[in-house]
C-alpha cells in the first residue's frame, strides 16, 4: 500500500543551521517519533529504531536510511526502510527542499512516499494515511521547535 505525504514547515532559523540539524543524529533522534536510536554509519548512511503505534498495532522497526542527492544546504533525498517483525515492513523516501525565508527563517518542504506491508497494510489505507500524516506534522513541528528554538507548547 503505497502512501504520499507532503506538507512545509517555516523554521526560524538560517537555511545552514537547518541544513546541519536535518544531517545531526542526535537532533534527528530527539524529534523522530517513537525514535529509540539513530546511529550515523557514515555521512549518507544511518541505522535506525523507531517505535510506531498505528491503530492497535504496536511494533518496533528497525532500518536503515540513506541520503541520496544531496544539493548542501538547499536538498537532498531521503530514504530508508524498516522491518518490524509480524507486524510488517515500511519503507519509502522523502525529498526534502530548504528555501531561505529573510536572513533568519527557512521554509522546509517534504514530499514523502511510502510503502508499508504485512499487518500494519491490513489495517486500511484512512487509518496509515491518518497516522503517517500526524507522525510527519509531529517530526517537522519538532524539528522546527528544536532548530528554530521556540520552546515546545
């Protein structure tokens, strides 16, 4: 079951400190939902867990994620795939751009596709589409909140 989330996000922060952070494991690790480690392999490659809850599924992923196209600071290509046991298999990719907004602010936009298998495919395309959206609303906001330096609500 193939997926297509997109969305922006304007993060109060100059495009190369955003830049850094979308390539820091530990940022990435600490605005990921459910993200129990992120560990860089080299500078295109990580290994990843991730705890995911989708309806009443809950499994653990583990994966690997590799940066591709890299455009420094303005984009690259992200992609990955994970394997959580019986409850089935994720993966997919997401472009991400970075525009400069004025000297002080970035507009972050993604276009993520995503394919998932096993269980988690059985639960029906409104309920993945639903819980995948809100897992990316939640990373992006994260991200910005982290990067940009607001503090979280």
């Amino acid at each position: 079951m193939a997926l297509v989330i997109e969305g922006e996000e304007r993060i109060a922060a100059p495009l190369q400190k955003v830049w850094e952070a979308l390539n820091d494991p530990d940022v990435l690790r600490q605005t990921i939902p459910g993200c129990q480690s992120l560990e860089k392999k080299s500078d295109t490659e990580m290994a990843a867990t991730v705890v995911v809850k989708i309806g009443p599924i809950k499994a653990t992923f583990n994966g690997e994620v590799t940066l591709r196209n890299l455009n420094p600071p303005h984009s690259y290509t992200i992609q990955g795939e994970g394997k959580g046991g019986i409850a089935g298999f994720a993966k997919g990719g997401a472009d991400v751009t970075l525009t400069a907004d004025g000297p002080e602010a970035t507009i972050l936009r993604y276009a993520a596709k995503a394919d998932v298998g096993g269980k988690i495919a059985q639960l029906g395309s409104r309920l993945i589409e639903s819980t995948s959206k809100k897992l990316a609303g939640q990373f992006f906001s994260s991200f910005g909140e982290k990067v940009g330096g607001s503090p979280p609500p």
